[in-house]
C-alpha cells in the first residue's frame, strides 16, 4: 500500500514526498538488509532538524500502525478520551487563576 501524500492539504516539497514514500515503503517490509536499515536511519535523521519531515513521519508510522495491526483502536479511544478529561481541567484551573 503506498500513501496518496499529493493530496494532503499541506504543500510538501517533491524532496520530502519522496523520503516519506521511500520510508513507507522500506518501514513496512518484512525484512530490511543492512542498506535499507541505513537508509531508514538517514531519513530520521533528516527529519530531526527538519520538523515538517519529521510530522510527516509521525504519521506515516501511524499509517504504518495501521497497515501492520498494531494499533487498536479502542486502547486509542480511551487514551484520547483520558488525554481530553486531563485538558479539560488543567484548563479549568488555568481559567480560575486569570
């Protein structure tokens, strides 16, 4: 399965579409041979001094989690629900103290 990247409503360079492909691509393969460990490498690597890159990693992982079965959804559902409850008071005690 490869991401449709040229649809996002984000403009990415060709550059950067092409090392998210290449990640895709090398992440989901069975095996990597010590040049495809390499280049994932490389690509991290870029993606730590370039924060638009490294977003769109992050969501290719997430694609990723998906196309391997190793996200479940539920666990998700609940982590965001606890995450928004903690928000929501933090910003009821922020609110209370301006």
């Amino acid at each position: 399965m490869l991401i449709d990247i040229n649809n996002s409503s984000f403009s990415l360079t060709v550059e950067n579409q092409q090392l998210i492909q290449e990640y895709f691509q090398l992440a989901l393969l069975e095996t990597l041979s010590e040049s495809e460990a390499q280049r994932i490498l490389e690509i991290i690597e870029m993606a730590q001094h370039d924060e638009f890159l490294s977003f769109w990693l992050n969501e290719a992982d997430h694609l990723i989690g998906h196309q391997l079965n190793l996200i479940d959804e539920n666990e998700c559902k609940n982590q965001q629900a606890i995450l928004q409850e903690y928000l929501d008071a933090k910003y009821l005690e922020i609110k209370q103290l301006t």
